[in-house]
C-alpha cells in the first residue's frame, strides 16, 4: 500500500515537474539541452530512496539549500539550470557529468563540506581539541538563548561573530526580525566533564559522540533554533523534521550567509554551525 501510494505520489511530481521544466524564466534557459535531467532530478529530489546516514531516506530536499549553494544557483533541484550546474561540478570533480543527482556525487558534496570543518579534520587525525581557557568564555544574554534548553556559553570571539551575524540576518530578512526564537542557541559551549557525567546518568549518550569528543567543547559550535517541524524537537534528525527545517527562511539565509560570519554548516543537522575563522571586519554588512 505504501509502495504504491509513493508510486502515485512520485508520478504525481514528475508530472507537476514536468510543467516546471517547460516553464520559463532565468532556471529554465537551456531545457533544451536539461530538460530530461531536470525531470528525473524533479522525481528523485522527493522519491529517492537512499541511505545517506544509514538510514533509510527519500528524496534530498534537506540537502537541497547546501547542494544549490555549492553549485552557485539559486535554482531549485527540478529545474534545467541545476542539473547543468550539476553537470558542471561532476566534471570538475571527476564524476560523469550525468546531470543527475546521486549518491556518489552526495558523497563528493559531503567530503567536501566536512573538510571545512577543522574539527572533523582533527577526529580524522584521532585528535580532540581541548575546551579553551576558561577566560576565552563569554555570557550569552537571556534573550539569545532558546527557552527550550538553556545554554550559558561561548568562546568570545565566536559570541561576537554569532551577534553580527544575527544582526545581519535581521537586517535582512522580515521573517526573522518578527521572530525573537529564530537563531536563538540552544547548544553552545559544553564542558566535556559535565557532558561525560550527564551522558552516563542519564544514559543518553547521543550515540556516544556526545561522551567521546562533542565539537561542543570547542565552544565554537552552536545549535541555532531554526524552526521547527509540528511535534518535533528542535534538533529531531528524522528525514521529515530536517527536511522541514531546510525549507524555512531561516536555515536558507545561514546557507548563503553564515560564512560571511566564518560559520560552515554540518549537513546532517541543520541547526548546527561551526565557526571556523576570525571575524573579518571586510564582510560586515
Ligand atoms: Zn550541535
């Protein structure tokens, strides 16, 4: 029944696609040369069915925002414009330039988002970096901290550069300045010691990455509130709850902007940024 259903569902796409991929305008140019591949990118975007972290998924819309960033368009999976993009970015990485999205090439996207990320270098080093001195700690304020689970603290220059940046976001875009939650962190610096002690009382141990080594102790990662999908958590990886956080304004404008800031995203988990340079006064807007 429920294979069925999906069938009917992705005909359906493929079919409201399909009038997407004739359409005119900026994303449309070349449907000429694109068009079949923006079709089955259409399909696939919502059909799917992969194992991208081990479980099973369908469709790649919660990746959409990072792979539409990475590929320098603004146009959306099912139009003939990203899958020239596509195209071009499997050539230059020595993928057959299909133009069509698929696993191998996710794992490329993958590679090269965790390489941003100078904790994950260090892990792949068997290296932990140590928390910062405790006088490298600032406060958050009350009103930056998301009422669903309170944090208190954050390497100062991280402080600064999360500030500016939410200031920009404001400034930017209507939906977030009417929203006080939006970007309101509800993880920042964890001290490891009373990470280890709550992981083994309350036997949660966030598949042991929590206990082990958690980039929170850097006290350079937040968790930022980026919306959150109806009775969900504000940090539920479930595919439907990721999947609607990227949809949102919110998450949209970090994956386009944060790294004005020297934020890099972690693809799994929307809610989660790494700041990895110096503030650069160059970027300010
Ligand atoms: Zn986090």
């Amino acid at each position: 029944m429920w294979r069925s259903c999906l069938a009917f569902l992705t005909l359906w796409l493929v079919l409201a696609f399909a009038g997407a991929a004739r359409a005119a305008g900026p994303c449309h140019t070349n449907a000429d040369v694109w068009g079949e591949e923006a079709l089955a990118n259409a399909a696939s975007a919502y059909g799917l069915e992969w194992a991208p972290f081990g479980a099973t998924e369908f469709g790649w819309m919660a990746y959409a925002p990072l792979i539409q960033q990475e590929l320098h368009t603004q146009c959306g999976p099912g139009t003939p414009v990203f899958a020239s993009q596509l195209a071009g970015f499997q050539q230059t990485h020595g993928l057959a330039p299909t133009g069509l999205f698929d696993a191998g090439t996710f794992q490329v996207l993958r590679g090269l988002w965790q390489e941003r990320r100078p904790f994950v270098m260090a892990r792949i080093r068997g290296e932990c970096p140590d928390p910062p001195p405790i006088n490298q700690l600032g406060y958050l304020v009350a009103s930056e901290e998301h009422a669903d689970r309170l944090t208190r603290l954050l390497r100062r220059d991280v402080l600064d550069a999360y500030r500016r940046m939410v200031a920009a976001a404001r400034a930017e875009v209507p939906e977030i300045a009417a929203d006080p939650e939006l970007l309101q962190i509800f993880s920042g610096f964890r001290d490891p010691e009373a990470d280890a002690a709550r992981c083994a009382q309350q036997g949660n141990c966030d598949g042991l990455r929590r206990a082990v080594c958690s980039p929170h102790r850097t006290g350079t990662a937040v968790d930022l509130y980026v919306g959150q999908a109806p009775g969900r958590g504000v940090d539920s990886t479930a595919p439907a709850s990721r999947e609607y956080m990227a949809r949102g304004a919110t998450y949209r404008w970090l994956v386009a902007n944060a790294g004005r800031f020297g934020f890099v995203p972690y693809v799994y988990e929307p809610w989660h940024w790494e700041y990895v340079r110096p503030w650069d006064p160059s970027f300010a807007p």
